[in-house]
C-alpha cells in the first residue's frame, strides 16, 4: 500500500502538512506535480516564476529522494484535465489515498474538488491539509460569523485566534519505508526556456531557510525604521519563498518569536514583520470570503460604476518606466528587470496607474502578475484594490500619494531612482523630488528623460470627481 502526496505551491519537505500526514500514515509515499501550461498562461504567471518553481522543484525532488520518495510529473494543459491525470497515476501505482494542501483560489478550489469527487468514485480517499497561511479561512470570524472586511479588527481578532492554536512548525518526516523508484529525474522533462535573478533568490528549502533566520537575527530589528525605504537593504525579501511554498508561514513565525506566544512589542521591527504576515493571511480570508475579487471584480462593488480611461498609450509609458515622475519610473524598471518590485513603490507605482491615469486597476494588476516572481493572486489583488480604493479599506478614496512627496520621503538621497534611472546620474538630488526643478535640470543638461506623463492637480481632480460621482449615485 502506498499513498500520493500532490504538490503545489508547497515545494517543501519541512513543516508541510500533506506530506506529513501521508509519511505518517504507515504506508509508502510518491510524489507528483503536475504542470498546467494553459491554465498558467490563463492566471498570468510569469516567466521567472515558472523559472523559479522549475528550479526549486529540481532542488524538492533531491531532497524527497533522501526519504525515499520518488516524485513523477504529469502534464495536464489546464485544471479541467487535472482529476483525469491524477487518477490515473494513482491507479498505476495502486495508491490507497491522495494527500494535498489546500489552495484557496476559485479556480483552484473548484479543481481541488473535482480531484476528490473523482477520486471518491474511484474508491480513493483524499485527505486536504491546510497550510498555506497561519490561520486558514474561516476561523477567523466577525461576532455575526462574517468575514472581517477591515485589517485592524482583523488582526486582533487574529492574534487572540493564534495564541489559542498551535503554531508550531513540523520537521522534515522520517522516512515512510517502501516507495516506487523512478529512475530519470521527473524535473528533466519540464524544459523552462526563461531565468529569474537566483542571485536575488536562490532556489530552494536550505536557501530560503538560510535567508530567514539571517533576516530573523538581523535585520528584523530595524524592520519598522528600513523597510520603506527602497534604496537599502530593509525588507525580508522573503516573499516568493512564501508564494511558491518554499517556506511555511509558520516557519516565518517561529523564526521571529523564537517558537514563543508572547508576540513582539508593538511598533517594534518584529511586530511590524508579524503585521505583514497577518495581511498575508487578511488577504486570504478575503478571497474566500468574498470570491468575486478572484473574478476581476471590486471588493467595493459600488465601484463597478467607475468609468476609467482607457488610454493604451499612457498604459504601455507606465509599463516601461517612462512616465516622468522618477520614482514611478524607477519601480517599473526595477519590477522589469528583477521580477521584484519593493512593497513601498507597488502602492505609489499602483496608485499612479489607477489615481493618476486613473486606468483600471486591473490592467495594473495583470501587469504585476505577468512580471512578479513572487505574485500571489490575494496579495496582489489586495494591494491594487488598496490603493485604487476598490478593495477592503477604511481610508477613502481621497488618499492619493504625491510620487514626489513620496520620492523626497522614502529615496531622499535619490539613490534608488538613480540606480535604475540612470539618465538621471547628474541631476541634483532636490530635482528628483520636485516637477519644476526636474524639467529645468533635464532641459539644461540635456538628459533623454520623459516630461510628466500627466498634470497632478488635474489628475487628482479627475479621481476626486468621479469617486464622488458614484458616490452622489449610491
């Protein structure tokens, strides 16, 4: 007897639920993932996070061959031909049981259920784990049983949830015993024709491990002071890890507390980092909660009657880093060469797309999932809807951050924007910073740089209008 663990966005053998419980389960263990090319390209995964998961799934399989586990890959072009596939592994190898960790995603929700009908049918048992987040969905409820809609409320609700509930991360398991041997290694027959920056983000469990604990006795502690600041080294970088499941969030949390309940003082960089993982998790919820922002619609569904400007033109500027606001332009390149962008500029960048252009945020959204290495439906969906002020918020719509407030404040030394603006080398700092004084600095030193894309104060008025608009409407 044997089971089949299915692995995912989970590419782990540490503190992986699924894998686990079927190691556990007295029974020998295989492996399997299953590539899904169309239904990739139709979720807007990028090339360097297909490039990514293929090289940290050659790195997985070696480490389930320490075990004993032999992993196999199937090829299933889209989710619809998923439970055919799976099926038929199992019964090829005679497996008893189909282990998985649960995704919370419509699309993939809907797969994961057909798996199991089709393999009830079959007499196969299926066992979901949760794992992806610190508290799954739906246990984290509102005094009515409802899904919170607010971050703050969230939160405390949250912690008292988590000190009641066991954290803890698990070991790598033991050795299940018997097992089928697969000879060739399964990650060969995946051929990824792109790259991604491994010397930002090595593939791999003992890198992302390594990364985190250097990060949890470091640079941590001055998390709550660095991390808005695009030009230094201040955020954990931690994040594709968590997208394609190479770290736990569990693991994350007891890198920072030490394994401990008594969460870190507030305001300090550890409560800050706790915090962000808590919108993880916040992000999650709402996906479940409120399905509809996994169908491209606004959470704030009153916002369906915007009516945004379609202008292809200021799209593709803003999508080369060539809209003459420089630290705009500095986050798209950055996010266009490295398949990263630092969490500050994703608000300010998404904000000028949706406030200042006051393009649909959904073409932004598009935009970052096809680029992202770390793109996650309900963080990136969360974030836009954050700052088009479509999304779960109790700010309003009026907030609308001044890229050159927001450059003078966060890149002072304009270091950043420097380094991937380079035509902007000798432009004096207080330029960088200032509309008037960068056209002047440009013209005089004759620098190929974009003048401003759009005018602020008309743009502002544009989205105040129209915001308030529908709102005279409701």
């Amino acid at each position: 007897m044997n089971n089949l663990v299915w692995f995912r966005r989970d590419l782990r053998i540490s503190d992986n639920r699924a894998l686990t419980a079927a190691c556990n389960s007295g029974c020998g263990v295989n492996a399997v993932y299953v590539l899904t090319p169309q239904q990739w390209q139709q979720h807007d995964e990028s090339a360097a996070k297909l490039a990514f998961w293929h090289a940290c799934l050659q790195k997985l399989e070696a480490d389930l061959a320490t075990l004993g586990i032999g992993l196999r890959l199937l090829v299933a072009p889209s989710f619809s031909e998923v439970p055919r596939a799976l099926l038929q592994l199992a019964k090829s190898i005679g497996a008893t049981g189909l282990y998985f960790n649960n995704e919370y995603e419509c699309n993939e929700n809907a797969r994961d259920d057909a798996v199991c009908a089709t393999f009830a049918t079959a007499g196969i048992k299926t066992r979901r784990c949760d794992d992806r987040v610190l508290l799954p969905p739906g246990s984290v409820l509102t005094g009515n049983s409802s899904y919170y809609t607010v971050f703050t409320p969230f939160l405390k609700a949250w912690l008292k949830k988590a000190a009641e509930t066991d954290l803890a991360p698990l070991p790598a398991p033991k050795p299940p015993g018997a097992a089928l041997v697969i000879e060739k290694p399964a990650s060969a027959a995946w051929h990824c024709n792109s790259d991604w920056r491994s010397d930002l983000w090595p593939a791999g469990e003992a890198a992302a491990q390594q990364i985190l604990q250097k990060f949890a006795a470091g640079r941590v502690g001055e998390y709550h002071q660095k991390r808005d600041f695009p030009g230094v080294n201040g955020t954990s970088l931690l994040s594709p890890y968590l997208a394609a499941g190479i770290l736990s969030p569990r693991q994350c949390l007891a890198a920072l507390t030490g394994g401990q309940k008594n969460w870190p003082a507030e305001g300090s960089g550890a409560w800050v980092w706790l915090s962000e993982l808590v919108w993880r998790d916040f992000y999650a919820h709402v996906l479940v909660g409120f399905p509809r922002v996994s169908r491209g619609q606004p959470f704030k569904l009153q916002t369906k009657a915007l009516h945004w400007n379609y202008d292809p033109e200021k799209l593709e500027k803003w999508q080369n880093g060539q809209t003459g606001f420089p630290i705009v332009d500095a986050a798209m390149r950055q996010l266009r060469q490295t398949g990263w962008m630092h969490n500050r500029l994703r608000m300010i960048a998404a904000m000028f797309l949706s406030k200042y252009l006051f393009v649909d945020w959904r073409l932004g959204e598009k935009f970052f999932m096809q680029n992202l290495l770390d793109g996650d439906l309900a963080a990136n969906n969360g974030g836009w809807q954050w700052s088009a002020s479509t999304g779960t918020d109790a700010v309003p719509y009026f907030r609308i951050f001044n890229p050159f407030s927001q450059s003078a404040r966060f890149d002072p030394d304009g270091s950043f924007i420097r380094k991937f603006c380079p035509e902007l080398a000798e432009v004096p700092t207080p330029a960088l910073h200032d509309p008037k004084k960068l056209a002047a600095a440009v013209s005089s030193l004759k620098i190929d740089y974009p003048p401003l894309l759009v005018d602020p104060q008309k743009a502002r008025q544009q989205v105040m209008t129209a915001f308030k608009a529908i709102g005279q409407a409701q």
